[in-house]
C-alpha cells in the first residue's frame, strides 16, 4: 500500500503560484474603436400613418363562454354594419380562480372540497371607428354577467 500524504496550506498556496498562467493580449487604442450602432428611423409617411391610426380596444369578459360568444358576435354584426374594419375577436388565456373548502367543519379535517370559477375573455380591436360605430356600440344591449372595458388607444 501507498501511503497519501496531505499537503499542507502552504504547500497548496506555493503549487497555485507556481502554475502557468494564461496570457491576456494587451489592449490596443485599435481594440477599444467601437461602432456606432445603427440607429433605426422611420420615415415621415410611416409616422402619420402611425399617429393617425385609431385603436377602440374592446374587452369583453363573462363566466359562461356561450354568453360571451353571443355578446362577441352582436358586437362584431354592429361593428360591420357601420363598415368599421374590426381585429378579433382574439380569445385570451382563461383566468381560473380556485378555492379549496373543508366538507366538514370539525371532524375529517382531511376532507375536503375543490371549486373553481372560470373567467372567460375575448379582445376585440376597431381601426378608426367612425362617431356612428361608437354610438351604435354605446346603445347596444347585451346579456347580464357579461363586463366590458372600452378603451381608446
């Protein structure tokens, strides 16, 4: 057998000093040039064209998808017969809220109950919406249990 020997701290330190190490390559003036990024610029007809656009974000929300494809649709059928140009309806992610209850108030702690309720959500965009369109939209009466949030971007 081989006897280990241990190296002492000292030992460690001399052979880490003693190790070769990697060269760094001097910098140069030439190495520090860096080159101007490009800057991106938009042309002055893209830019009115951009300003110009108007958005009507519609955001319709309701627990029942049957409802809300109903409510959608109405919204969508009025949208048109005003010749407005409409994006969407675009379907966004399910919000589930869930809750977890005891069954039972004392005893079978271990017992218990899962409920979930589901938040359902459509998005629906309108390019420039001619006076008619906003007020066709205002006097439309739609289904109980569904929220809708009218912004103007």
């Amino acid at each position: 057998m081989m006897a280990v020997k241990k190296m002492t701290k000292e030992a460690k330190t001399a052979v880490k000093k003693a190790a070769p190490r990697k060269k760094v390559a001097a910098k140069t003036p030439a190495a520090k040039t860096k080159t101007a990024p490009v800057a991106k610029t938009k042309t002055a007809a893209s830019k009115k064209k951009a300003e110009s656009v108007q958005k009507l974000r519609i955001k319709v929300r309701a627990y029942e998808h049957k409802i809300l494809d109903a409510s959608v649709k109405q919204i969508i059928d009025t949208a048109i017969r005003y010749d407005a140009h409409i994006l969407g309806p675009i379907p966004l992610p399910t919000e589930m809220k869930k809750y977890t209850v005891n069954r039972s108030p004392f005893i079978f702690k271990n017992a218990r109950e899962q409920f979930e309720m589901r938040v359902h959500k459509r998005l629906i965009d309108i390019l420039n919406p001619s006076p008619k369109v906003i007020e066709a939209l205002t006097n439309l009466n739609l289904p109980s249990g569904v929220n809708i949030d009218v912004k103007m971007m």
